[in-house]
C-alpha cells in the first residue's frame, strides 16, 4: 500500500471541504460550557485523503459532524462541495456520505435489508441499487453474508457494511468518524483497501478521524488538533522532518526485560515518549536521541542503543502537550529478573462453548501464571471475548476444565468473581447514571463502603482524569473516557487478577500508554492481567499471548516467538501484526511452539 503515495497523484486537487475560523461551545444545564472548537480553519482536496488526529477531547468529531450538516456552528464556516453546511443542510447530505463512529445497523435485519432500507432513504432509484450494491458487496467482501443477520456480524463485518451503508448513493465525498476502531488488523486493512479504490477510482474526498496513528501515515495529509485547536498540518513526511534524529532505539541486553526499559524511562527528563516495538524500546526526546537516552539509563544497565527513522507517531507525541503524568512506576535497576512467579492462577483445559448448532470455543487450552500478562489475541469472531465471559463466571461452559484462582469455575463461579475483575469489550456500565453514581454502584457491589469506598472513587477521579466528568452522565462522555470510567470501575476493589478485553478500543495514544504504564504497574506487583486488544503493537507488553480464529488455537508463546513465525528472507524483521496477518490469512502454518516451551517452563 505504501507505493500508492510514492507515485505521482493524478485527480483533481479541488477543495471540497473548507473549514474557515470554525467555533462550536456547546453549553450545558448543569456546568460551565465546553468549547469544542476554537478558530480552526483547513481544506480537505478531491482526490486525497485528509486525516484528523488528536487526543480524547480534541473536537475531531465536532469538525466531522459540523461537516456533515448535524451541528450548527457557534462561529465560522464550512463550505461543502461549495454548499454552506447551515443553509444547504439537505443538499450536503444528499452528496456526502457519512459513516459516525457507531454506524445505525439494525441488528436483526439482514444485510440486504440494512442496504435496502439505506437506499431507501437515500432515495436511491431501484434501476440503479443491483449494480451498486454488486459493487459495494464486492468491495467489501460481504458477498457470501447477504442474508445473515447484521447482529451476527463480526465486528470488522459490521464495519464494513457500515461504509457499504454510506456509500449507496455513490457520494462526492466521504466522513469517516473513526472507521477502524475496534476491528482487527486484516479487517482495518480491507478497509484501507476499499477508501484507496473509492480516491482512486472515483476520484471523492475523504475527510477522517482515526485513533490509530499509523494510519495518519497512509493519509495524503494530516490535521493535528487539541483540545479544540489546531496545531499542525501537513503531509505525514513534513511531520516526521521535524522530529530530526531525535529518536532511538534501546536493544535490551540479556536479562533485562523491554518493560522494565521502558517503564523506566517513561517520564525521565528529555523523555518525551516511550514504547516497546519488536521487543525494543523506542524513545522520543527532545535532544538528540542516542545521546538523551543514553544518558539516562543507568550505568549498571548494559543495553545497545542506536538512531531509528521517526514515524508520524514520534511527531505527533512531540507536538501534543505533556501534563504531568497522574501514574509512574518505580522500576527496580538492581532487579533484572522477572518478577513472574510459576504458580498457575488461570487454567483452561480443551474448554469448549457452544452456542446451539455452532461452536464458539473449540478446545482451548492454555495457562497463566501470577503477575503476567497474558494476551489473547484474534480477529474480529475469533472467540475471544466468549472466552473472556467464561474466564470471568459470566458464561457457561459447554465442555472441559476451566479454573480461576484456584476455583472451578463450572461448580464455584461466584467464589472466583470476588477476587477479579472485568472490563467488558463494549460499555457495560450505567448510561443513565453520572460518573460518581457508576462508581459508587459498583464499588458497593464488589463490597466497598464507608472511607474505603471515598477513597477508591477519588483515587478513580484522580488517577484516570474523570473528576471533571464526575456529574456527566455516562452515556454523554466521549468514547474514550467511556473506557477509562470501564476500567476505574473494574478496579475499584483492588483485584487480583485483571481481565480487560478492549481496553483502551476507542482510546487516544496518551491514555492507552497511560493504561499500559498501570497495566504494567500492577504486574510488577503480582497482579495477573488477561487482555485482549485489537493495537497489535500493545502485544509487545505482554509476557506470553495465543492468537486464535474462530474458536481455535493458531499459536501460544512469547513475543519474541510470535514475530519469528513471520520470519523470512523478505521480511527478515516482522512485528507482531505481521505474524497475526499471517496467521489469519493462513500465509504460515499454525504453530505450537509455545506449547512446547510452556511445558519445558514447566506451565501445567
């Protein structure tokens, strides 16, 4: 995909969108008035792709919905395929289409049918719908499922008959508010792969917002906004030219683990970002890198460090503005040996879960031990969250063996449930009810009152950013601060073992490394953590992982022994996402590596 943009572009580079001095201040009943938007002004090309990134908060979907004819500006303009988005409301949305980040499918109608009642009210003529949605099915790959149910849909399917939806009526332009969070790495590139043909082939703009920065690295070109300003644009290679040389990477040296690395230097002075990728540690600084980063590390820490390309990542975590961090682990230097103890804390043997004729589970059979991170990965209906509601008591087994601290989960669900707890993949909190009145409720049903109860909320407000929401009810925060109440809640009683599926889906780039910075944290105390997330680069943090598709084991083992069953002499660096392509397409054969250096640990 990458040689699309070493080519030279021939459409047309007419303006299509023009956002001019743009204001939006939504005022509120109870609370002062939050302005989403303060004097914002950009053009989005025919032909191009123009990507809009910011943090929770930014006003990405503000722009977009301000665009597409459903807000009214405070101030300013956007001009539309050259309609006013105020006065020419009905005109604009007859030409544009539209995809908001929770598409309206009407679960228990088929797909079909979600297409016949889009195009009806669309107006789209009869003579022209089997052609189109010939096209559209095609495009998509929805060809095979025109008669299942939308709710049956795998996440990534749902998504691309959500963009089907939208493009019915063959719009000038295209709004995408976050079209690939949530889905898998091969369904976020099928749907890359359709925005391409529609640019190229039929030559509309597209206007989105995404939460994934790598994909910033596939727009024609890029807007930065925070907190309802504008920072920067440009193309993704204007940005990485002003990071410079100022970003390396640590090869950690036997013994010493990538997390402690970078849980170290999170947070340390001319640090200004750390991950892990491919088992190293990639730090931004605000010097030059080599020497910034060596010169922090402790003497005693013998690592190689060199200079790396920058990405449009680096950039971006060198333009937003860093507040002082709410969460930091004390990382051991005199401690290189890991901290995970051999005792098995989570155990499933040939666990199955059927569903009637159909078989979600088919014999799993894996193991965790205390204060590690395991991550169960998969694409979109692999049966990774059917697993996660057995592992939690929340869904009966249809055969085999499953434990959870030392409780049989088949005869003594409840008993295991105190000492757990669970994130669900989609908001499953109160909506009707505020932040505070969420947390409450559920701090007294894992048995909290009194102080303890006052202490674990304000410790909830302070640590994941939710005291100004506190009064907000649930079902109005932004989707990332969704997640961030989720997972306060879940841990509300200090539990021992964590299972978090989806964590940070919806999440900015700050707060998903704040959340793995606390992940991180609480494994280092001997907290076991079960995670599932769909940002394979979030798998380099865990400590062993399975990727499974429906229902079955495709391979078990470290990262490190994940990435080398992508190994090859074209690709002879592969990262994870790599390896979990591969692995889902059937390109390299299942493996049980993991299982033999399970057992030779000693696991079972």
């Amino acid at each position: 995909m990458a040689d699309r943009f070493l080519t030279q572009r021939t459409a047309a580079t007419d303006i299509v969108l023009a956002v001019r001095n743009l204001e939006k201040t939504f005022t509120a009943k109870k609370g002062p008035a939050v302005q989403a938007l303060r004097d914002v002004s950009l053009d989005a090309l025919r032909g191009r792709v123009t990507g809009l990134v910011g943090a929770d908060g930014a006003g990405k979907t503000t722009l977009i919905r301000t665009a597409a004819g459903l807000i009214v500006p405070t101030a300013g303009s956007v001009t539309v395929l050259g309609y006013d988005s105020v006065i020419d409301t009905i005109e604009i949305q007859s030409r544009v289409g539209y995809m908001p980040q929770k598409f309206g499918l009407y679960q228990d109608l088929t797909v079909k049918e979600n297409m016949d009642l889009y195009a009806d009210l669309q107006g789209v003529p009869f003579s022209d719908r089997k052609y189109r949605y010939q096209r559209l099915l095609k495009m998509t790959g929805l060809e095979p499922f025109t008669r299942r149910m939308a709710g049956a849909l795998s996440g990534g399917m749902k998504q691309k008959l959500g963009l089907a939806c939208s493009l019915i009526k063959s719009p000038e332009m295209l709004l995408l508010d976050e079209p690939t969070v949530g889905v898998d790495p091969v369904s976020r590139r099928e749907l890359w792969k359709i925005v391409y043909e529609l640019v190229e082939k039929d030559g509309i703009g597209v206007l989105l917002s995404t939460a994934y920065l790598d994909e910033a690295e596939r727009c024609d070109h890029v807007v930065v906004l925070h907190e309802g300003e504008k920072l920067a644009e440009g193309t993704p290679e204007e940005f990485k030219k002003r990071v410079g040389q100022n970003v390396a990477l640590v090869e950690p040296a036997p013994g010493i683990k990538a997390r402690q690395i970078h849980t170290y230097l999170v947070g340390k002075p001319h640090i200004i970002d750390a991950t892990i990728r491919s088992g190293r540690v990639r730090a931004v600084t605000d010097a030059y890198g080599i020497r910034a980063v060596a010169d922090t590390l402790p003497d005693n820490w013998p690592a190689a460090v060199k200079s790396t390309p920058p990405a449009f990542e680096d950039a971006f975590m060198t333009l937003i503005p860093h507040k002082e961090r709410r969460f930091q682990i004390n990382a051991m230097e005199e401690a290189f040996e890991s901290s995970i103890q051999q005792e098995v804390v989570v155990q499933t043997r040939d666990l199955k879960k059927a569903f009637g004729d159909f078989e979600a589970v088919k014999g799993l059979t894996f193991n965790v031990r205390r204060g590690e991170i395991f991550g169960l990965l998969g694409p979109n209906g692999a049966g990774k969250s059917t697993t996660f509601r057995m592992l939690c008591g929340l869904l009966s087994v249809s055969a085999g063996d499953i434990s959870v601290a030392g409780y049989d989960l088949r005869h003594s669900p409840s008993r295991a449930r105190s000492r757990l707890g669970y994130m669900a993949q989609q908001f499953s909190l109160y909506s009707q009810l505020s932040v505070r009145e969420n947390l409450n409720f559920f701090g007294r049903a894992y048995g909290l009152g009194g102080n303890r109860l006052r202490q674990r909320m304000e410790w909830a407000f302070e640590e994941f950013g939710l005291g100004k929401w506190r009064e907000k009810a649930a079902a109005g925060l932004p989707g990332g601060y969704k997640q961030r109440l989720a997972m306060a809640a879940s841990l509300l009683h200090e539990p021992e073992i964590l299972f978090l599926d989806e964590p940070t889906s919806g999440v900015d780039p700050l707060a998903r490394r704040e959340f793995w910075l606390r992940i991180n944290g609480f494994a280092e105390q001997g907290v076991t953590v079960v995670v599932t997330t769909h940002f394979m680069e979030e798998s380099e943090y865990c400590d062993r992982m399975l990727i499974m598709s429906l229902g079955e084991s495709l391979a078990k083992g470290t990262p490190s022994e994940i990435r080398a069953l992508a190994r090859s002499k074209e690709n002879p660096d592969p990262t994870i996402e790599d390896a979990f392509i591969a692995l889902a397409e059937g390109t390299v054969a299942p493996s049980d590596e993991g299982n033999r250096m399970e057992n030779s640990r000693g696991g079972k």
